[in-house]
C-alpha cells in the first residue's frame, strides 16, 4: 500500500564533498513510516520537515523523493567513510615506516577488487601521503638545505599531543645541532637543526631543517641563516595556534663539543684557549687541559665584544639572536661525564697503572654481579648492564645507569676502599647535579666533589 506524504523542503549537508560518485539502490518505501525511519536514521534529527497542503504524487512522487534521499544519505556516508579510510591508511604507512614500493602494491590489490572505486585510493604511495614533487633546496657549499621550519615544527607537535590551549602561553625551545653519517664509504653526511618543546609532557624532537652534503657547511653562517631569520620572526611576532597568541622564546643550544664550536665560531675543544666557560689558556700534558678550576669567566659581553681573540674564530649570525652566548650552550654532560670520565675510569680499573688496576679476578666479579642484576632492572631503562668485556661497546645510557643507578652497589663489596670512594665523589657529584631541585640547592657543593675527584684523575 501506498500513501500520500505532505512535504515543503529538506536540507542536506553537502559540506562532506560534491564530486564523489555513489552506486546506490534503488528502493521503494511503501509507506510514510518507512520513510520516516530511514530517513530519521540518516538525517540524525537535524532536518527540518515542514508540513504544507501540496501533494506528492501516490507512486512515483514518493518513490522519487525515497530514493533521492537514500542517494543523499549513501553519498554522505560513502564520503565521511572514503576520507576515514584515506587518512588512516596514510597514518598506518607512515607509523608503522612501510616500504613504499609495498605500499603501491597493496593499493594495486585493492583498487582490483568490485567495487574499489568507492575507496576512492590513489595508485601511488606518494599521492596517498601527499608527497611533494619537488623540495625547494638552498645551496649552502659543499651541499644543500632544506628549511622546514621553527613554526611548523611547533604546531604539528602540538597537534600530534591534541594540545589546544597552553595555560602558559610561552613556548619555550631547546635546539640541537649535530652531523649524522650516513654512509661508511663515503664523506655523504647530514646536518640537523632540531628542536624541542620544554616542558610540556611527551614534546618530541622536531626537524627544523636539514643539510646534506659530502662535508659539513663551509660557511655556519649561511646553514643557519634561515632559522636565525625565522626564529627572529617568532620572538618578534609570536606564534598563533588555534585562536591563541604564542610567545616563543629560545633557551639555548644542547650540543657537542664539535658542533657547539662551528656554530659559535670558537675554537675547536682541542686547542688552546678553547674553554667555552673560562678565560684560560690551558696547559700541555700529552693533550690540553685546564686545570685552573678558579680562572675568570667569559661573559656575553666580553664574548660579544671579541675581548678574548684566542677563544674566537670569527662572528656567527647567533649573536643576533636574544641569547647569552655563553650561558645559551650549556656543557655536553653525554660526552664529558658519561663516556668521557665514567668511561677513562673503568678503563683505569681494568687497564690501568698498577696503583688503580684491580686485578682480572675483581673485573669478572664486576661483570658476573651486573649480569646477575640485568634481570631485575625495570623498563624504564634502555639497556641491560653487560660484562666488562664488551665495555668498548658500551653506549652512553649503559654508562650513565653504572654512574648514578648500579655502580655504588655492584663496586661496594668488590672496589678497595679508595678507589670506591673516589667514584661515589664522581657519582655524588653528578646525581646532585642531575637533580632539578638539588643542582640549585647544593650547587657549590657538588662543584667541591668533581674538583676533588678530578684532582685524582
């Protein structure tokens, strides 16, 4: 049966997409309650029905207006469907860092199946992951540069962490620049600049822009041109996200020892006057050293105005940057401590001269107790401690756990006693200084450990 159905108009939505095509069915309601429920089902109670004394025709007024609403409503499902698919097939290949080349075939298998063009996918992986065709390269001699950029990198991290409103409104920025080889048998090599968000939960390292080439930049100057050109832009202007005015303000930057004297133009950690702390010239004793734990300090100011030529090279574009030129790079606490000082002594216990060597038996010991605690140490560490025999292999986690976490433990009961006491000034010294609130408070106290501990070495 048939009935007479009293309508003026519908609204749909079209804002989903006009130019997908639908392969609908074609269906007949056959009263007004059917219809009401499937179009309630579709329409989600935000159509307005208004009733008016025009007829629709019996038959073919209703089978008209039936099957004009389930198009609409297949249409926009198929749509809201097609962009879900799309956006988390893409997400899948870049999380889980799939070959493109396997990426293409499993879209070539899909598109083969009835019906795939309701998928709407693309043939390739790179239109599926909206790859640029070309990348807008600066040369910087002997290679090239590609700038991301500091604002970019900044929104899609809070965009990834579904960050909307910051109740501190101030991003605060670390930067890290580093070289990376890329291939044993070659000089090919990349350059990082990277940042990171500081205090704020789960922030990552982002790539503000890259160098590569087949020796670092000639000129430094030039490499960090376009980040010192936008970060002077955002410290000026700020930054907008979702409505909201971001302050940006730069800490400083966490380096190496090499890098940290390219991009400051100072000079190498090698050479003399090379201290980026103090105004010292050091002293030869088969390698520069500088013992003067009481020489004077570099300043901004006295960095700035060239007052010591010994310590620079040349000018770096960084100063027109609103940072100290000293404060700003902070110490390499990775190399210095963890594989430079805690490395030289279990090296001195094992190889040593005879006053500080402990003897094969007091080695293996060493290495039989970490691998017995190897099973009881928690996920919150990377790695596993190993045997002293693979301590050339040792990374800088697994020395940096010995220092502060199982060294006091595993050396108590095996260590002479001097030598045991002359590791806990190092390991005390340290474990105040990587405490946040300790380093302030018992700052001048730690500084009197290292020096005692250092005196020794």
């Amino acid at each position: 049966m048939t009935t007479d159905v009293h309508l003026t108009s519908y609204e749909v939505d079209h804002s989903a997409g006009e130019n997908h095509l639908a392969v609908v069915s074609r269906v007949k309601l056959n009263t007004v309650e059917d219809l009401q429920s499937e179009t309630s089902n579709f329409y989600d109670g935000e159509t307005n029905w208004v009733s008016s004394d025009s007829d629709v025709d019996n038959d073919g007024g209703l089978e008209t207006l039936s099957t004009t609403l389930l198009d609409e409503k297949l249409i926009f499902r198929q749509t809201k469907t097609i962009s879900f698919f799309r956006e988390q097939l893409a997400s899948w290949v870049v999380d889980r860092q799939v070959n493109q080349s396997y990426v293409d075939k499993l879209l070539f298998i899909l598109k083969t199946i009835s019906e795939s063009h309701l998928l709407d996918l693309p043939e390739t992986c790179r239109s599926l992951l909206h790859t640029f065709r070309k990348t807008p390269l600066k040369i910087v001699d002997p290679g090239h540069y590609h700038h991301l950029g500091i604002g970019n990198g900044i929104l899609q991290m809070l965009f990834k962490l579904k960050i909307i409103n910051l109740s501190n409104p101030t991003i605060k920025l670390i930067v890290n620049v580093d070289g990376i080889p890329i291939a044993k048998s070659s000089g090919s090599q990349f350059w990082p600049i990277l940042g990171l968000i500081v205090d704020i939960l789960n922030s990552k390292p982002f790539l503000i822009g890259i160098y590569h080439g087949h020796s670092k930049p000639k000129n430094a100057n030039l490499f960090l041109e376009d980040f010192v050109n936008e970060m002077l832009q955002l410290t000026e202007s700020g930054l907008v996200s979702n409505g909201q005015n971001l302050k940006i303000a730069l800490l400083g930057f966490v380096c190496d020892a090499p890098a940290r004297a390219y991009i400051s133009a100072t000079k190498s950690h090698s050479g003399y006057s090379s201290c980026s702390k103090c105004i010292e010239e050091g002293d030869w004793e088969g390698k520069v050293v500088f013992l003067n734990e009481n020489a004077p300090l570099h300043s901004d100011a006295t960095f700035r105005k060239r007052e010591h030529e010994d310590h620079n090279t040349g000018k770096t574009i960084l100063e027109r940057l609103p940072i100290d030129m000293v404060q700003s790079f902070p110490l390499d606490y990775m190399h210095l401590v963890c594989l430079g000082i805690m490395h030289k002594l279990l090296w001195a216990w094992i190889r040593g001269s005879l006053k500080c060597r402990i003897g094969l038996r007091s080695v293996n010991k060493i290495s039989n107790f970490l691998l017995v605690i190897s099973s009881y140490i928690p996920a919150d560490f990377a790695r596993k401690p190993r045997s002293l025999c693979e301590l050339a292999r040792w990374k800088a986690t697994e020395l940096r756990q010995f220092l502060l976490y199982t060294g006091p433990v595993v050396l108590k009961p095996i260590l002479p006693k001097p030598l045991y006491l002359h590791f806990l000034l190092l390991h005390t010294g340290i474990k105040i200084l990587t405490h946040k609130l300790l380093s302030q408070q018992f700052n001048d106290y730690a500084k009197q450990l290292l020096v005692q501990n250092l005196a020794v070495i």
